[in-house]
C-alpha cells in the first residue's frame, strides 16, 4: 500500500513540474466527492488537443463502524484524453487548449483511462441495484479495468473550468470473502468480470 502512495505522489509530483511551459491543471470529481471519498487530478497539456494526466481517490475510514459498513479503497487511474471544439489559429502560447482565455468556449472530449484500486468493502448497497453482493458480505482485494468516458469541458474563466462526464469500464477483481461482522466469517476467495460506470461533474483549476 505504501509503495502505491509513494508512486501515486511522484507522479502528481512529475506532472505538476513536468516543464516551465507545461500548462497543468487540478481537478475534482463532485460526483465522487459525494461518495465520501476525497479525489485529486492533475492534468498536463501535450499540445492543444492531447492531454495525459492521473486522477487518486482515498476512502480511508467505515461508514458505520458498529456494523462494520465500510466503503473503503485507493483508486489510482492514469488517463490520455483528445479534445475537440473551435479554437484560434494563431492563439497566444498561454491559451487554453488552444482558446484564448477572454473567450468563452465549451470543448467536448474523449478519455481512454485505466484503473487501479484496493479495496475492503462490504454492508453497503450500491445504487441502482449494482454490485449485490457487497450488501451482506465484505470483499477485500483489488481491481483493475480499462475504460472511456465522453464529456463536455465549459471554460469558466482563465483559470477555471466545469466539466460533465459520462462511460463505462470493464474491469477483473480478485477479492476475499468475509461475512460482515466484525473479523466474520471468511467463506473463500472469488474473482469477477465487471462493468463499472464512470460519471463526473468536475471542477478544474488551470495552473498557468
């Protein structure tokens, strides 16, 4: 675990003092936010279409300690992303994404991204009946998925953007079982194929 911290922090790390020139951004997921899991992305420009970047979520505590309801993981995720939308030709170095920040403009993009997590998690229902299985037992393992999301990125001002996102993975998880109390019962190992939706509302701060 603390060698993916270590390697997580040295990548926002490189991202964020990759080049002088470099234009960077951070971002946050609301819609992840909301699940109680705190999240951080940073974002770098390659040109003015192509980005890379890596979005970290942490969940580090139960939901309910008592009934051991917990929704605790790492979720590491590099990505590549090709916007599209009208930009200047001969627009300034510092434009964003190729528009000049005293225009406001809406660009749309698509994000090719793979996925890392650990996880213990169990006693908790997931919406829209996704994932049954996590509801009276608890899962401890880890994941890993490729996936694409397509989204709209409004330019607020120089500095600030709000993006609406919307895809879907596929992903295997190897995993333990356990009942859901506390240190319960341990019924085996399992593994799955999965499908996991991918929904973002973000905020994004442009560094220079």
């Amino acid at each position: 675990m603390s060698v993916i911290k270590k390697s997580t922090f040295l990548g926002l790390l490189l991202l964020a003092t990759y080049h002088a020139s470099a234009q960077v951004a951070l971002r946050t997921n609301l819609a992840y936010d909301a699940t109680l899991t705190p999240n951080l992305g940073a974002e770098m420009r390659l040109d003015s279409a192509w980005t890379m970047g890596i979005n970290v979520g942490l969940n580090a505590w139960d939901i309910n300690k008592a009934e051991n309801k917990k929704w605790r993981h790492l979720l590491v995720s590099p990505n590549v992303r090709r916007y599209w939308g009208r930009r200047t030709e001969h627009a300034a170095p510092d434009s964003l994404w190729g528009i000049p920040p005293t225009e406001s403009r809406s660009l749309r993009y698509l994000e090719m991204n793979a996925i890392y997590s650990h996880f213990n998690v169990g006693n908790t229902r997931i919406p829209f009946g996704l994932y049954n299985a996590i509801k009276d037992r608890r899962l401890q393992g880890d994941l890993v998925a490729l996936g694409a999301k397509y989204g709209w990125s409004w330019i607020m001002a120089r500095h600030w953007r709000i993006e609406a996102e919307a895809g879907i993975a596929v992903g295997y998880a190897w995993f333990k079982e356990y009942d859901c109390e506390t240190c319960g019962t341990y019924y085996g190992r399992g593994d799955r194929i999965f499908l996991l939706p991918q929904l973002g509302v973000n905020v994004v701060y442009i560094i220079n």
